[in-house]
C-alpha cells in the first residue's frame, strides 16, 4: 500500500484502483475495506498522512492519503529488500510494479538481485542434497527445495524479459 502511495498522494478508492491494476485477475478477490483498514493502521503508524479534499457537487469529500518520511523511508528499505526464499510472488510483481511506475528503482535491478539470492539458495541445496550422509527422506525435501529455486529462477528470467522489453519500448510491454 505504502508503494502505491509513492508515485503521488491518492484517495482509498484509487489505491485499490492501482492495486486492482498491478495484480490484474489476483486483485479481484481484494476487500475494498481492508484498504481502509490498511490505510488507518498506516496513518497510526506515522507512515502515511491523509487530508480531506473536496467532493464535487456530486460526490462526497474524501481522504486524501500521503506518505510521510518515515513512510518514504520504509518504501525504499522494502524494495531493496531481497526476500527470498519466501516466494510471494504477487509481493514481489507489486515490486517491480511500484519500482516502475513511481521511479523509485530499476526494477530490472531488482530482479537482478533476487535471482543473485537465489543462485546461492539454489547452490547450497544443491549441495547439501549431494551430501552422502543426508537421509533419504530429507533428500526429497532438498530436492522440492532445489526444484522450486529453479522454478523460482525461470520466472524471475520471464520478469527481466517483459522489464528489460518494457523498458526498450518506453514503458509499455509488447509495444
């Protein structure tokens, strides 16, 4: 949510709006009042502030929401997070979509770097499941773990495709 804040201040209504857009089908099942929810917990917080912007003549007034410092500061530390293994891919496609859309990083650096964490993930399971003395029950976990950081690389090789051609194109993938 924090991301999507950092491009430009915006109402509840457009941060699900953005979020919907960024996760395409995912964001469907997205609680519009959870968005809510979020957005007050994050303004407690000292994340994020919001003022009261004027309605039309058609419309009620709404909250417009802000980041703070603090919140600027918690944007960046996020995105330069390398993550894995924990695998929320729908987290880490929001990512790149915020990296992106507000200037924040290259997110093809950013798959850069989550596919550096995963080649050394990758490589110390592959070891340790050539280790003799692994039992062969705990094998098969090092192999579904071994298997997974492979898939695991082959997407973030399709992500740094469609940044790298979106990039090439001036920000519209397939153009």
């Amino acid at each position: 949510m924090l991301a999507m804040l950092a491009k430009e201040p915006a109402h509840g209504y457009e941060l699900r709006s953005r979020m919907r857009d960024a996760l395409g089908p995912l964001g469907d099942a997205m609680n519009a009042g959870q968005i809510y929810v979020t957005l007050a917990r994050l303004t407690k917080a000292g994340l994020v502030t919001s003022e009261r912007a004027e309605g039309l003549p058609d419309r009620p007034d709404r909250r417009v929401y802000a980041l703070t410092a603090v919140g600027q500061q918690r944007v960046a530390a996020w995105l330069s997070e390398v993550s894995w293994p924990k695998p929320d891919l729908a987290e880490f496609h929001l990512k790149l979509v915020a990296a992106a859309t507000a200037r924040l990083a290259d997110p093809v650096a950013l798959v850069d770097a989550q596919r550096r964490e995963v080649l050394r993930r990758l490589r110390d399971a592959q070891r340790a499941a050539l280790d003799r003395a692994v039992d062969p029950v705990a094998g098969l976990l090092l192999e579904g773990v071994v298997l997974r950081l492979r898939a695991d690389l082959e997407w973030l090789e399709a992500c740094e495709r469609m940044w790298t051609e979106r990039a090439r194109c001036g920000g519209k993938a397939g153009a």
